[in-house]
C-alpha cells in the first residue's frame, strides 16, 4: 500500500490518539523530545517509546511532501 493512499482521516486521528497518547499528564512526545533535547534519551525503551509516538507526525510529514511534490 502506497502512502498516497492512506487517507488523510486516519492520518490524522493516529496523531491525535498514538502520537499524543497519553494525555496526562503530558503527552510521551512531548516527554520523549524533552529528554532527547537534554541529552538524557538513553534506555531503549524510551527510544522505542520516540519512535513509536513520532510514527504518526513522520508519516503525516512524508505524506504532505509528496503532495506538495506532485505537479499542478
């Protein structure tokens, strides 16, 4: 399945609920970048916790520059 097909609906509910989740008391990407931007991103499992929260934002990313890529 090719990423242009991926509606952009599901898009963007998976980055309302997997890449905000959980809310409280702040969202784990939120949580995730702080500790990567103070250089204390160590334990796999929060790499792993990145990675998975990111997952949603990155493909709303991709999927946005192949639209802006096609002509006309």
């Amino acid at each position: 399945m090719s990423i242009d097909r991926v509606p952009w609906l599901m898009v963007i509910v998976l980055c309302l609920t997997l890449g905000l989740a959980p809310f409280v008391p702040e969202p784990h990407i939120v949580e995730k970048l702080r500790l990567l931007r103070q250089g204390t991103l160590t334990r796999p499992l929060d790499i792993f916790d990145l990675l998975l929260h990111a997952a949603p934002f990155l493909l709303a990313a991709v999927k946005l520059a192949l639209l802006l890529r096609q002509p006309g």
